[in-house]
C-alpha cells in the first residue's frame, strides 16, 4: 500500500482505573504526558470494559464484539482463540504493516491474531507456566532478560511479589530491564526500523499497573508518604462483606492494614507515572521517526481495579473503578480535530476496531457489533452509539450483570438476585443504592432497567428469563458459553 493512509498506534495498559489521570483531577497520582495528549485530543469520560478482566475485555477489543457474542463471559484460560475478524487481522488485510509488543492474553499464546509480527509478554501467566516446562517459549521478554542478565535462570518473579497481590516494593533491577521499558523499548525499535512509505498498526501493550506492585524505586517512593484519601465505601457495601479478609492479599473483598493499602496504593500510582514516562518516549520517537505529522494515538485499558472501593480489590466488578476505562484518542497533528476536549459519548471496548478503521479510512467490517465513535470525537454527532451498554462477569457463585447508560447504572447479581440501582451523575462514586429506596421516582427507574435487562438476557443459555419474562436467580454460569466449550 502506497502511503496514503495514516499510521495507528494503541497504546494499551493493563487494570488502570478511569479515574487515573491527573488532568481528571485525581487528587494523587501524576501523568503529564497522558496529560498532555489529553489536551491534544479527546478523552473520553464514559468508557467502559462490558466484561472487565483480561480475557475476556481483550476478546471484545480485538474482535468487535459483545461479550456474548465472542462467548467469554468470565475469566477462563485456556480456551482456543477463533474469530473470523479481527483488528489486526482487518489492517493486515487492507494493506497495513501490524506489529504487537507486550501482552496478549490469548490462547495458544503464540496465536499472533492477525498480527504479522509479535514480541509477546504476558506477565505471569499462571496457566502457561503450570503446563509447560520452559515458560520463556512463550514470552520473549524473559529470553531478552536473560540475555541482558547474562543468566539462564533470570526471571521477572525473583522478587517473590505475586501478580494479583496488594504486597508492593520497587523493582530490584536495573530500570532499563523493567517489562514497562522493554515495551517502550521494542516498540520504538519497531518504529526506527519502519519503511516509511507503508503505513503500520502498532499495538504497545504494557502488562502494568496490573500487579506485581513492583515500579521502579523513584516511582514507588514518589507516592509512599502522600496523603491518600480514603476510598469511597457504599452505603451498600456489607452485600459483600460476609466473606472478607485482612490476610488474603489476594482477596477480592477485605478490609487491609492502613500501611498495606499506601503501600499497594503507592506501588499503583508508580507503576502509572513510570508507564507515563515511557509513554513520552515513545510520542518523542513518533516525532523524531517523522511520523507525528500522520498517526492516530489511541490510549485505553482493559479494565480498571477496585483498590478498595466498597472494600472490593481487583476486577470483574460492575462498579466505576472496576469497568469504566480511561481512554484518549489523538488525531495526527495535521488533522483538524477539536483537541482538549472531553467526550461523554458512552462507549466501550467492541468500537475501538471500527472507530480505528475509521480514522484510517478502511472499509469496516459488518460482522462486528462495535460502532465508530469518530463522529462524536470530532464533534460532528451527538448521539448515542446505542441506548445502554451491557456489562456482565461471573462472580461469587453467580453473573454480575449490569446496565449503563453514562447517566445511570443498573445491576443484577443472578446468584441471589440482588438488585442495585445508582445516578452516576449526581453519585459517581456509587455511594448510595437507590434500588433500597421508596421513593416513587427510584422505583419507576429500577423498573424501567429491569425491562431493559429482561430484554437482554431474554434467550440466555443460562436461563436468566423465565418464560413470563422475569429474571431468575441462582441459575448455573460458566465464565465461557456452549460456542466455546
């Protein structure tokens, strides 16, 4: 392909928070450069992961489609990777050069999906690890390591800090052999060695601030003695709290030590400012390569973390800090484009693929269920991609599944068939429940989202709906429906 069209890059981080951008306002963490690209395009403030783990966020990302429709409901390893269309697959196709660097997730871990090229790092993938005797097969980030170390036994695992633990401490090596700089690295690599005259599809994806809370000691004490507000606590919140822990550093739910959670918290934020800053190295590059002047920047997350709220760590939740992503979307600089501004669009991981092939002028596929947001960024359209977003994950015995609109928030909790019901306009923290409340309007609300839900679920393999239309609880889940197993 002549070099007609503009380049794309995504850079994609792993379990960061909505909220997590200090052009947000958040009261602690620092992000200058994600900052600046905020000014320099549109962030978008009602972003959300439909199914907000890994697995299944990603499935959504790289295929365009609804949970249900790409079959991963919940977190499962292990379970092939067949899909017809795919994002890379489409730019490969329509004549793009594709590369990904850093995580994946998928299954076999190798499947490129559509990608011409990969440098692959997963983190710690407990399924590949346990099944195979050289995990290193599978992660070229540790054979680098090695290499750099000069020993065969190197591993990112040496400091003994586990991937979805809330124990933090700093990087013990060299910053340079840190997995957030090697993304950086080998992504810029990739862009140094481009035949300019093609245009390419660049997928950097660090695997931080998802645990190890391990940043770089500059970047772990750069956050360690900070005030830190106290996380916001529902009025909901004991729904929950019947299983808790304060030593499961694990734990989905607990109420930790003050000094574990400014330590976790601390290990968070660092990992966040040191993505920054590699982030800066890689825009420097852009511009230095000549390619600024053309490519689309696409910031995002698969999901975000609970980090207490509501006492919940984690993700797989249906709460803000769990599936609303941050997400910023920068035009090349010679395009005219309504840069810093901020876009209440409700939109989610299924319409970055079209939203993508958009900006590239590329034909979009029609058997995907995203839809492009491009309009909307550049301020050409005001509606809405669709009339609600719907969300759902296998939890606790059962499926969270939920409904938003931007404005409000629906959920039902199939094991006991609990119901909440939140206005994130006037309560963004979820604070109170309105789903408890007498008053008339609430009511008429929750009735109006338990219709929607009906109508969603209505058909499920689960049985959700029964035949006179009403939802039924404590019906079996499988985090993978029957067209995967």
């Amino acid at each position: 392909m002549a070099k007609t069209s503009p380049n794309i890059v995504i850079i994609h981080v792993d379990q960061w928070r909505a909220d997590c951008l200090s052009i947000d306002g958040h009261a602690v963490v620092h992000t200058p450069t994600l900052d600046q690209l905020a000014l320099q395009g549109v962030r978008f403030s009602s972003a959300y992961a439909a199914c907000p783990t890994c697995v299944p966020a990603r499935a959504s990302l790289m295929t365009g489609l609804t949970p249900v429709n790409h079959g991963r409901v919940g977190y499962c390893d292990g379970i092939a990777w067949e899909y017809e269309t795919t994002l890379a697959g489409e730019f490969s196709q329509q004549g793009y050069r594709t590369h990904a660097v850093g995580k994946m997730h998928v299954y076999p871990e190798r499947n490129p999906l559509g990608f011409q090229s990969v440098e692959l790092h997963d983190g710690f993938l407990h399924f590949a690890r346990k099944r195979k005797d050289n995990p290193d097969l599978d992660d070229d980030y540790v054979v680098w390591l090695r290499e750099q170390t000069g020993r065969q036994d190197a591993d990112y695992f040496e400091h003994g800090v586990s991937c979805n633990s809330v124990v933090a401490r700093p990087w013990p090596l060299e910053e340079r052999l840190h997995p957030t700089n090697w993304v950086a690295t080998r992504g810029i690599d990739f862009l140094s060695k481009h035949d300019s005259e093609d245009p390419f599809f660049l997928y950097l994806s660090f695997h931080r601030p998802h645990p190890p809370y391990d940043p770089p000691a500059w970047a772990f004490e750069q956050y360690l003695n900070m005030e830190m507000p106290d996380p916001p606590v529902g009025d909901w919140a004991d729904l929950f709290l019947k299983e808790e822990s304060s030593h499961n550093v694990d734990a989905f739910r607990a109420r930790f030590r003050p000094d574990v959670m400014q330590r976790a918290r601390a290990g968070y934020y660092g990992h966040m400012t040191h993505i920054d800053h590699q982030i800066n190295r890689i825009v420097e590059s852009l511009n230095e390569y000549g390619f600024g002047q053309d490519t689309w920047i696409i910031f995002t997350s698969d999901h975000g973390e609970m980090m207490g709220d509501h006492h919940l760590f984690r993700k797989g939740f249906p709460y803000e800090g769990s599936a609303r992503l941050p997400m910023i979307l920068k035009a090349p600089s010679a395009r005219d484009f309504p840069r810093g501004q901020v876009c209440d669009t409700t939109l989610e991981l299924r319409d970055i693929m079209p939203t993508l092939l958009d900006c590239a002028g590329l034909e979009i596929p029609e058997n995907i269920d995203g839809k492009s947001f491009l309009a909307q960024a550049e301020q050409r359209s005001d509606a809405p991609l669709r009339a609600w977003i719907h969300g759902e994950h296998t939890m606790f015995d059962g499926s969270m599944q939920w409904l938003t609109d931007g404005r409000e928030k629906y959920i039902w909790h199939s094991a006991g068939g609990e119901e909440q019901l939140f206005d994130l306009k006037s309560d963004p923290n979820e604070l109170h429940d309105l789903a408890a409340s007498d008053d008339p309007g609430s009511q008429k609300r929750l009735a109006y989202w338990r219709a929607a839900m009906v109508e969603e679920l209505m058909g499920r393999e689960e049985g959700f709906v029964d035949d006179s239309g009403l939802l039924v609880a404590g019906r079996p889940v499988q985090p993978v429906l029957a067209s995967l197993r």
